[in-house]
C-alpha cells in the first residue's frame, strides 16, 4: 500500500566551490618541485660521499689514503727523521728552531695574523719552511719576497734546471702547478715552467735556515711519491733537520677567529667588494630600463570575449579567498547606486551622493531614506551570510525601482 504523499528525492550533492586545493591538488603542483629536490639532495650525498672516500687526509702524514702523506712520514722514520703533527697556531710556533723543519699543507688557510706571527717565529730560528703551493693570499708574508704567478703551469714532471744539490740528485719530478718569482739575489729557482720556476729555496737573512716554496703537492703524495725523482727530493727537502713538524692548518683553531681589530668590511675579500658594487650598479640600470616610460598606456583589446558572469565570479573568488567583504559590500552598492540613478532623475555625477540620490528615491519609491541609507551607502556585512543577503536587497531593491 503506498501512501499519497510522495517523498521527493534529495538534491544532488552540489560540487565544492571552495577556493582552498585539494590535497590531491597540491600533490600535482607541488610533485615536480619535490623530485627536483629529492635528485639534488641525493647527488650532493653521492658527491659528499666519493670525495670523502679519495680527499679524506689529503696531505695528512697520518694517512694512508691516494692523497695522504704517510708513505713519506714512514720513509723519514727509517732515516730518523721525526714528524709530528700540529694543528693548531700555537704549537707550530713552539717548535721553532734550527733542528727543526717546519710544512705547511695549506698556507692559503692561514689568517693574515696567524702568517704575520708564524713567520716571525721561524725567521731567524735557523731552521726550514717548507710552503705547499702557497697562493697570493698567503706566500708573500710566509715567504718575503716572493710572488705567485697568476698562470699555472699544466705540465706534471720537470727537470731540475738549477744547481741546488737536492734538485740535482733528484732529476725530475712532479713539481708543476704554480709558478713564482722572487727578488732575493741568492734564491735558487729549479723546476722551470716556460721560465717561471715551481720550486724556490729562499736563505733566511740572518743564520742557516732557510724557506722553500713548492708549487705542487704531487710529490707528497702516496699515490705519486714512487715516480720520477719525487721520493728523492721529498726526503732532501723534509730531511734536512731531525725533525719534521707538519701543520694542517684547522678552522677549529682559536687564532683562525681572532681578527683583531678588523672590522666586517676588513674580512671580506676585495674581490667581493668590488663584485657587490657592480651587482648594485648593474641592478640600478636594470630598475632603470625596466622603469622607462614610452609613452602613455594604450588601451588594447582583450583577444577573446570573456562573460560578464565568468569575471563576476572570478572577482568574487578572489574577494572571497582575502575575506574582502568591505570591497565587495562597497563594489555592490557603487554598480547598484550607478543603476538606480538615472532612473531616480539623478545625474550619475551625483549617483554617490546621498543627499542626491536618497530623496530622489524616497520619492520615487514613497520609503523612509533611513532604510535606503542603510542599504546603499551602510557600513559593510559582518560575515559572508550579511553580505549574501545585502545582494539580494539591492537587487530586490532595483527591480522595485525599474517596475512601472
């Protein structure tokens, strides 16, 4: 038995109009920018990896790694030579002294006061300095005197070219990477590269010690000590004094952050200077260019027709998603006054103006101009339901106006 009301089925489930995405959405936009991230991160580790794995002790007389030193370490001990290893500013600078010959790995990491007070202590100790290719930053205050040539030299293995004795009991050997010049009169310059030597032995001024700056740490190397004449001149140059202190310049040491009374300006390198200043030139220029005006602004044609509903709802999106309900409140009731005013008698100059428009109105419509003035020219809707049903009340409003 069926009854004699019929239940009218509910209305299909409208779709969303929300303008917050989906979380399907943003997986879509947001994917491609995660796998790009995802490789960069994975290829930094793997090149993280493979150069810890062949860089690890590089120049370290305790390790036994292609790029490690220990192979030297091991052949001064058989001839009684001792190395020690040291760290720090301090303890390079206290093992100053005549039976002693002092490496530097890696001159170019010193400080500028951290050279100034490490060649002070080795100048006149009557003992050796020997600098690992010392660049500009660091050879002509560790080595007075001497410069480094900007232009390398690409070849590995060459011969002595000079009379020091250690040079010519070792031959050729792989001394080629930076090139320098010197103005101290008794230097012996050996290993030329196209008339530049790579290896320079500077005589201290006053006693027997002396400097040595070589352009290349090929020779001290595990992996290349056993060619050409390197084990030779590695152990000459190294041996010459009782005991070896090799310094591996560390960021850890205390001295390597004590910068005086520089200020910020004063660590920054000049070529960062100068590179900032041409960036902020060249970003005046471009504000500039782009700044420029031809001409005034010509109105130009949309390409296609767009429906005044489609830039209706669009506007309302955008006033939706920044919770603009002043703008949209005031944009509603400005279309809404522009409208009504021709048809109230009232010149749309004066479309805005109450005491204009209200009257004109109220007669019109034989209403109160306090309701009018609430409805048009109001504060705005306190939430998206107030400003929903202001649309309807002007609207309702403007058909009111418009019947004969």
């Amino acid at each position: 038995m069926t009854s004699g009301t019929t239940t009218a089925p509910p209305p299909a489930a409208l779709p969303p109009t929300s303008d917050s995405p989906t979380v399907r959405q943003v997986w879509t936009r947001s994917r491609g920018v995660l796998l790009a991230l995802v490789i960069l991160l994975a290829a930094a580790v793997t090149i993280a990896v493979v150069r810890s794995g062949t860089q690890h002790g590089s120049l370290d007389p305790r390790s036994a790694d292609p790029y490690g030193s220990r192979a030297v370490a091991e052949l001064l001990s058989d001839r009684g030579v001792s190395t020690r290893v040291v760290t720090t500013l301090d303890a390079a600078s206290a093992a100053a002294g005549s039976d002693t010959t002092l490496l530097i790995a890696r001159p170019d990491l010193l400080t500028g006061r951290q050279q100034d007070s490490l060649h002070s202590a080795y100048r006149n100790s009557g003992g050796r300095t020997v600098l690992v290719a010392p660049g500009t930053p660091s050879v002509g205050t560790l080595a007075p005197g001497v410069e480094a040539d900007a232009t390398p030299s690409y070849d590995s293995a060459l011969p002595p070219g000079c009379a020091l004795p250690a040079a010519r009991r070792a031959g050729t050997a792989d001394t080629g990477g930076l090139r320098y010049t010197t103005d101290a009169p008794d230097a012996d310059s050996c290993y030329p590269s196209e008339g530049l030597p790579t290896l320079l032995r500077v005589p201290a001024a006053e006693g027997n010690g002396d400097t040595v700056v070589l352009g290349a740490p090929d020779l001290l190397q595990n992996n290349r000590l056993d060619e050409q004449g390197n084990a030779s001149l590695a152990l000459q140059l190294l041996g010459s004094r009782p005991h070896v202190v090799w310094y591996l310049p560390s960021l850890s040491d205390d001295s390597a952050t004590d910068a005086g009374d520089s200020g910020f300006l004063d660590l920054i390198p000049s070529g960062w200077l100068w590179g900032t200043l041409q960036l902020f030139f060249a970003a005046v220029l471009a504000a500039l260019w782009r700044a420029r005006r031809l001409g005034p602004l010509v109105p130009e044609r949309l390409p296609v027709a767009i429906r005044a509903s489609e830039t209706a709802e669009g506007r309302a999106r955008l006033y939706r998603k920044s919770n603009a309900r002043d703008r949209a409140a005031g944009a509603l009731r400005s279309t809404t006054r522009t409208r009504l005013a021709p048809l109230a008698g009232v010149s749309p100059a004066q479309a805005h103006t109450p005491e204009a428009l209200l009257p004109a109105l109220s007669a019109r419509l034989r209403r109160e101009g306090q309701s009018l003035h609430a409805l048009l020219f109001g504060p705005p809707p306190r939430d998206d339901a107030a400003l929903v049903a202001l649309a309807d009340q002007l609207d309702a409003l403007e058909r009111e106006v418009r019947r004969p």
